[in-house]
C-alpha cells in the first residue's frame, strides 16, 4: 500500500480522459496517489461497491464536470436515484463526509474524441450540473486559463487545511492546481500523450524553481552592470536575463514567478536557501536575509562544513541587505563569505566574492578600494578563464565604471574600448551588450570634451536598439536621451 495520500478523480472516461490523465500526472508529481476507475459500459456488472471501497480510502475527490452523462448502473440508486457512475462518485463521497472538489469544463474546453450521447443523457448531465451549482453556490468554470486560475487559486487554502494531517507527502498540494494552471492548461489545448504531458510539466516546474534560485544573482549583475538603472528598468532587464538562460518568455516568468515563490516558500520541504531565494523574489528583503542566514548556519553546522553552500548563503543575505540599503551589512555578510574562500584553490569562487564586494564598495563611494579589488579579480579572470569569458568582461566594464566614478577618463576609455572589441568579437556588433558599451564609451568621451566621438558612438547604440530591443526599451529611450543631449551641444 502507497504511504502517499491518495485522491481520486472523478471524470468521464470517454470525454476527459486525457485531462483527468494530466491532473493524475501532476498529483502523482507532487507526490499523491491518484485514483480512479475507467467505466466505459455495464459489462462488468455494478460497479458501486468497488467505488465505495476506492473512495473511502482516499483523502478527498477532484470532479471534473464536463458536458457527458457517461455509463450508468442497471438500476437507481435508493440513495441518490438515477445516476451515472461518475456523479456517485461524488456524491458518495459527500455522504462520507469526503470533501469534493468540482471543476466545471465548459463546453469549449478541449475534449477528447466521443460519440455524442443521447437528448435524455445530455438532460439528466445538464440537470446534475445546475444542481451541484445552486448546492455549492460557488463554482469553478474551465473556460480559459484566466479563469481557471482564478477558480483554483479560490481552492488553496481548503486543500492546505486537507494536508494537514500528512507529514510529508501533500508538500505542495496547493501548488498542485496552480500549476496545472499556469504550467499545464496548454498541455490540455494540445492533446498530447501524457507521458509527453508529464515530461513537459516537469520542466516547466524545474525551469521555475531555478527561476527563483537565480534571481536574485541575476538581478544583482544586472544591477552592477548598469548601476544608474530605476527599478523598473533592473526589474524588466532581470527578467529578459533569466528568460534567456531558462528558456521562458520573460513576460511569463514576470507573471508567474512571484506566485510560484510564494508557494515554494510555504512548501515544508524546501530548504531554508530555497525559501531565502523565494522571499527575495517577492521582494520581502529582511525575511530574504534571515533564511539565509539560517541556511548558512545550518551548512557551517554540516559534517564536514559545506562551505559553498555557506558561501552561496552569505552572497545571498548580502543582496537582501543591499536590497535594503544597508551596505554596511552587506559588506559584513561579504566578508563572512571571503574568510571561506581561498584564492589559490578555488579561484572562480574567490573572484566572485571578491567582485560583490567591489560593488559594495563603489556603492558606498570608496572608489579606490574597489579599484584595487577589480584589478586583482580581473587579473584572476583573465588567467583562469581568458580574456574574452563573459565574467572577465563583466570585471573589465566594472572597473571602467570604477575609474569613470573618479573622473579617470582616459583610463576609463581604455577599458571600454577594450571591452566593446572584445563584445564585437564574442557578441557581435549589435549584442545588447556591444550597444550597453558603445553607451559607456559614449559616457566617458563626453566627459573628455570629445563630443564628434562621443556622438558617433551615442548614435550607434540608438541604431542597434532601435533594430534590436525596439524604440520603447528601456535602453533605447536612454541612449537616446543621451543623443539628443550631445546633439544639441554640438548645435
């Protein structure tokens, strides 16, 4: 016998088998034991007792309501009459005090395949449908994915009170139908096997989860790298990163991640350096800090000590606190973070740390420090991973922000002319990040007086943007106010 809860569904096999498969994959996913009985006919005689004896064992029934009556036993029923199969279901459950879950399918929802069913099996539908609407008063219409997320959302916390009394396997429970939501209706649209359902649902599941334990790293080198960026703009560019590497559509992940991390937060099972990153996502910077203390505690309290774990925890408590504007406390985790390291053993790691705290340390205006720190990160970048490795490049146009900041501007277009060479080589001239250059360097010639130059460059970046990004991005609308202000000194 399965330890997992189990929970039966209840739908007509001949109509929605495909989506009753879809939520079995997703709960047998979250670890419940889905349950249910295919009726296709009488053949196999009075199928009732069998049901009874299913649906006590289960913790509660989902139904899915749609528009077939399906097979129905030889004779009424002395409790409810004349009914189908799948409207027992649920109505025996309710008798014992089960609790169900009816999920209505209008008649657009996509269906499978089915010989249409006589007038007298439509009415008697149609009237178990009206019913079970005027019992329940409050009722869950699958006619779009806006509205079916809306309706499951409305269940979360009736099944977050079901899986109480379940010590390990209902982690996510809610989610369960929230995923199904924004992760798998699409699924249903498209009619495909369930196992290429399941497959697909799962990394769509995993890509999300690795949204929200790389969102706060990449909304941090976002943010270094464009330092005069509104929040706005680093939220959106945050996005259209971690969009990238995901795979998502960065609208998507800016709909949907928020939601996800909220559950991912409750879930019991996940681990205090999940629920950290899941509270950064939702933007609760303090409780983002205090989990990720707690997780870089518990891995220092491992045997033997994790420490890239400790490490990748005090990174994180740093961006929450900088998050808050407290750079002397995000310095403080840094450091915590840099006594781990070791500079001759795991360079990489080294360097990393040691950028954050660059940053940090320009943040605060103590320019010269982080000079000197960028120096030694990006010799390290340099030996260990090459010149041209999107890290060292990172290093190099941070240090020329760095000297920019100190008015060092012809050192400062020596390091960006260096790197825009090295982003045409690697990135290609009309690279986002080529453009971001071109900007910079346009930046740093202004403030030497050569404004034809800078000018040049300045237009450049407004001709790839426009192409590249389109003329209402963010960038776009910077390099061009940029433009405008050199054009009109030179007129």
């Amino acid at each position: 016998m399965s330890p997992r809860p189990a929970i039966f569904i209840s739908a007509v096999s001949s109509e929605l088998r495909s989506a009753r498969q879809l939520v079995a994959n997703t709960l047998t996913f979250l670890g419940y034991e889905p349950e249910w009985q295919d009726i296709f006919g009488t053949g196999e005689g009075d199928l009732r007792a069998m049901l009874r004896r299913r649906i006590d064992a289960c913790k509660g029934v989902v139904q899915l309501l749609g528009e077939c009556y399906g097979a129905e036993p030889s004779s009424s029923d002395e409790q409810f009459g004349r009914i189908s199969y799948t409207q027992y279901e649920a109505l025996y459950a309710v008798s014992k005090g089960k609790k169900v879950w009816y999920l209505f399918l209008d008649a657009c929802f996509p269906t499978d395949p089915h010989e249409e069913e006589d007038e007298e099996k439509r009415t008697l539908q149609a009237s178990y449908r009206g019913k079970i609407k005027a019992d329940i008063h409050l009722y869950h219409p699958l006619s779009s994915q806006e509205g079916l997320e809306a309706s499951v959302l409305k269940l979360r916390d009736e099944l977050t009170r079901l899986r109480r009394g379940v010590k390990r396997w209902a982690a996510l429970v809610a989610g369960m139908l929230v995923l199904s939501v924004g992760l798998s209706v699409w699924l249903l649209q498209s009619q495909q096997h369930s196992n290429e359902q399941m497959q697909t649902l799962q990394e769509k599941f995993d890509k999300l989860q690795q949204g929200v334990n790389a969102f706060a790293e990449v909304q941090n080198r976002v943010r270094q790298e464009q330092p005069e960026q509104k929040p706005e703009e680093i939220e959106q560019r945050t996005y259209e990163e971690l969009g990238k590497e995901l795979g998502l559509d960065p609208a998507m992940l800016k709909a949907q991640l928020p939601s996800f991390a909220q559950e991912l937060k409750r879930a019991p099972r996940a681990s205090n350096y999940g629920r950290a990153n899941a509270a950064y996502v939702e933007g609760d910077y303090n409780e983002a800090e205090r989990l990720a203390l707690r997780a870089a505690d518990e891995a220092q309290q491992a045997s033997p000590p994790k420490n890239a774990e400790v490490i990748k925890s005090f990174e994180l408590a740093a961006w929450a606190a900088e998050k808050r504007i407290d750079y002397a406390d995000a310095l403080n985790r840094l450091r915590e973070a840099d006594k781990l390291t070791d500079r001759t053993r795991e360079s990489v790691e080294w360097a990393r740390v040691q950028y954050a705290i660059a940053n940090i340390l320009d943040d605060q205006g103590e320019y010269e420090n982080a000079e000197r720190i960028l120096r030694e990160v990006l010799n390290g970048r340099e030996h260990v991973l090459g010149p041209e490795h999107p890290d060292t490049l990172s290093a190099r146009n941070k240090l020329a922000i760095t000297l920019f900041h100190q008015r060092k501007y012809v050192e400062a277009e020596a390091e960006d002319r260096a790197v825009l060479k090295l982003r045409e080589k690697v990135l290609g001239l009309e690279h986002p990040d080529t453009l971001k250059t071109c900007f910079d360097l346009a930046l740093c010639l202004r403030s030497e007086g050569r404004i034809q130059e800078a000018t040049s460059f300045a237009q450049r970046a407004v001709d790839g943007a426009h192409k590249v990004l389109g003329p209402e991005h963010p960038d776009t609308k910077k390099y061009e106010q940029l433009l405008q202000e050199l054009q009109g000194t030179t007129g």
